[in-house]
C-alpha cells in the first residue's frame, strides 16, 4: 500500500485554487504528479508537495525545490 501526499496547487498570488490527495506506491512520481498538475491548470504557477505536515517540494512551471530536511 501507497504513502498518501497531498498536493496544493497556487497561482502567482498565493491562492490555493484547489488541493489533490493522492496515493502512490513510489515517491519518485512526486514532481511528475505534481507537472501533470500545472499542465491542467495553467492558472497555476507551483505545486507544494507535502506528507502530512511536512512539506516535502515545491514544484513550479521549471523548478523543482526540495525542502531541507525533506527527502530528496
């Protein structure tokens, strides 16, 4: 069974227009989720990646930010 990972969608402003909880077996498919993501919603500018309260990346339209501590 899969680790579940939530994943907040914000536009340039800071909104959160909408959040995407999702179950994966492999937490190497993070950063491609979270691309699929940006793709859909062009309003968007950077998806943050958490497990649980800890925010694991923040994936934006050309970057992917791992966050210290945070498993790389």
């Amino acid at each position: 069974m899969g680790q579940t990972y939530t994943f907040v969608a914000l536009t340039a402003d800071g909104r959160s227009p909408f959040l995407d909880v999702r179950v994966l077996d492999d937490p190497d498919g993070l950063a491609t989720h979270a691309r699929g993501l940006l793709e859909d919603h062009r309003s968007c500018s950077r998806v943050e990646v958490w497990d649980g309260s800890i925010r694991l990346m923040v994936v934006g339209r050309d970057t992917v930010d791992h966050d210290e501590g945070a498993p790389a």
